[in-house]
C-alpha cells in the first residue's frame, strides 16, 4: 500500500534514454518537490549520462525487478520512460510494489494491457498520472478555458496535429518495430494530438475513421496519419500527424470551431475570432517547460492527494482512439510509396 509523502517524493527513473533528460531537468527545476534517488536501464551509458545530469544518482540499477527488490523503502514513485512495449510490464510490477506512477506515453500498447493495468493501480492504492506534457502548454490550457467558458459558444469542430520532417533514421530503433512501438508514428508523435483533442472534446468517443501512409521512414508502421473522431457531445475531431511534412501552411496545432466563433493557435501564439470579424485578437502566451511542468503537477498529486489531470482512464481513451484508428486504416499499407523497413 502506498504512503502519505510529506515534503519531497523520492523518484526512482526506470529508462534513462533521450527523454528522461528532459524529466531529470523538471526533477532538478522543482528540487523543492522532487529528488530522483534511483536510476534503472541495461545502458551503462544512459546510466551514467542521467546520474551526471542529476548530480550524481548512486543507486543504479539493470532490473528494476531487483531494485524494486533490494531498494523499495527508499522509493515512493517511479518515472517510467522505457520502449512501449515494456510500459505495461513496469507499471504492473511498480503497482505490486506499491509505489506510485508517472509513465511515458503510450500507458501502454493493447487495451487487454490497459485493463491489467487499471484493475492493478487500483487494487495497490497508488496514483497513476500519464505524462501527457503538452496538456502544459499554456496555449492548451487557455483554448479549454475559452472553450468551458463558452467564449465561441457550443464547439462544433476541432482539429490537433502535430506534422514536421524527422531527421532521424529510425531503422535501427526500436521505433521501427510495430511490435516494440505498438504501431507507428500515431502512437508515438501521434499521440501528443490525440489526448490535446480528447481534452479539448470533453466527452466520450462514438467511433473513429482514419488512413495512414509511409513516404520515409524505414519503419513497419505508419509515418504520416489523417484520423476523424466524432464524440458523444457531437464534436466532430481530426487529427493530422506527420513525420515527413510540416504543418500544412496556414494551419493550426489547434483550432476550434464553435457556433460563436473560432479559437485557434500554434506554439505560444492564440488567436480568437468572434463570428462575424475578419481579424483575430491575438495573444502571446508565455512559453513553458512543459516537462518541468509536468513533474511539479505530479509531486503536487502525490504531496495534496490529488487526481492528476490524466490518469488511467484517459490513457486507456487515448490509446483506443490509436488502436481504433490504426484498425480502420487497415490496408494503408499496400499504396504506400515505402515498404515496410
Ligand atoms: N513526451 C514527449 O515529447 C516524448 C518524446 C520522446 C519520447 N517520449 C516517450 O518516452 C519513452 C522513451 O522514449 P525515448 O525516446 O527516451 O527512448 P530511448 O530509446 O532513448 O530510451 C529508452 C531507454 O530505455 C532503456 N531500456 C530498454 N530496455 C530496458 C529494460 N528492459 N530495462 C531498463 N531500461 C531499458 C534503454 O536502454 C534506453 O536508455 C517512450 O514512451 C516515448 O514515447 C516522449
């Protein structure tokens, strides 16, 4: 069973690759909040490189099997940021040890998994947040107050997405392993859209159509993805996420169509457009550490016992969405200009 964390919660990161450094950095920015105790990953390499970021971390682990083993009283909570395919199998074992979970997306890679996993965290007691950074960008944050205040009235549309040419080879990664990645590049850079407009949405999801194409990547799944969701509450959504193309020119990360008016933006610029003007009144907001963020709002879950803003509900959605889209695509493959790597 989980304890009651007084002043600072004890961190254990489990895969201390290319992204645990932009949570060590959120670890060190809210040191009053924070301290990462253990390290655990087969890379002697990695281990090393986040321990150097973080000022020396002692306790490294190869097998968090073991650390969770020889090493649980030092640990409340755990930072998972491993290859998806071993998501599922690291919060099921961080649960039965009864420490609680910030995981990387995806939570995990089938629903049969997600299931396993919301029956664990809650027979442990813990709390599950799903590192959804980008629900800290301030530009997400102020597009959900526009929207629940009603500022373009009842939405109607929305769209998310995410596109730019990725510059590295994936071949060689496990990224290029459907098997390993759970798809392709919707569950990975795709994701980030999906939640932004689960979000935005506020409601259930009624069903999801979708196509997919590879033009690049060395990969057995998609690179390039168009999906449409309708919601419960009528919201038709879209989703355009790409690593071979930039955001279409004129288009938005975000955009919102409400019976009022539009609300729309990219990066920290939001623009407003009542129905009716030409011009949008246009803010800068101020720009964030999204990550940075992202770990401060988890010690505050863990040090108020709060819910975080995402937890396993949303992180079993976001994933069906992808599943479900990935599923209506089927047959993407055949007219894709690259073969499978
Ligand atoms: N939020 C974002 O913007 C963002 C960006 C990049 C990656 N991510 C997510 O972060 C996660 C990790 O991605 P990454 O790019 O850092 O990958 P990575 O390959 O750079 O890092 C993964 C680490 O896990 C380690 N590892 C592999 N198997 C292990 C095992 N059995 N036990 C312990 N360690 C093991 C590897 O050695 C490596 O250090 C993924 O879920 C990915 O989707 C999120």
């Amino acid at each position: 069973m989980s304890k009651h964390i007084k002043d600072r919660v004890r961190l254990a990161i489990i895969g201390a690759g290319g992204i645990s450094a932009a949570h060590a950095n959120g670890i060190l920015v809210h040191r009053d909040k924070l301290e990462c105790v253990a390290l655990c990953d087969v890379s002697e390499e990695n281990l090393k490189a986040r321990s150097a970021q973080l000022g020396g971390v002692a306790a490294q682990f190869r097998d968090w099997k073991k650390m969770f083993a020889d090493f649980s009283d030092r640990i409340d909570a755990v930072d998972i940021c491993l290859p998806h395919h071993l998501h599922a199998a690291a919060i099921l074992d961080a649960a039965a040890a009864g420490k609680h979970i910030l995981c990387e997306k995806p939570m995990c890679i089938s629903l049969a998994e997600a299931d396993r996993i919301a029956a664990a965290i809650r027979k442990a007691g813990v709390t599950y947040m799903s590192a959804h950074n980008q629900l800290f960008m301030p530009v997400v944050q102020e597009t959900k107050r526009l929207i629940e205040t009603e500022a373009v009235g009842r939405v109607r549309w929305l769209r998310s997405q995410d596109c730019f040419m990725l510059g590295s080879a994936l071949k060689d990664q496990w990224r290029a392993k459907a098997k390993l990645q759970g798809g392709g590049e919707l569950i990975d850079t795709g994701y980030h859209p999906t939640y932004r407009l689960l979000h935005l949405a506020g409601a259930e999801v009624v069903g999801v159509r979708a196509t997919m194409g590879r033009y690049v990547h060395e990969i057995e799944g998609e690179d390039s993805a168009s999906v449409q969701v309708l919601f419960t509450n009528g919201v038709i959504g879209e989703i355009l996420t790409s690593w071979v193309y930039d955001n279409p020119h004129g288009t938005h990360q975000i955009h919102v169509i409400g019976e009022k008016g539009q609300i729309f933006g990219s990066g920290s610029e939001l623009c407003l457009l009542p129905r009716g003007f030409s011009e949008p009144a246009k803010r800068i907001m101020p720009s964030v550490d999204t990550f940075a963020e992202e770990l401060k709002h988890f010690a505050d879950c863990l040090l108020h016992g709060k819910r975080p803003i995402h937890s396993v509900e949303e992180g079993r959605a976001v994933l069906e969405i992808i599943l479900k889209a990935s599923e209506n695509a089927r047959g993407w493959e055949k007219y894709a200009p690259k073969k499978a790597g």
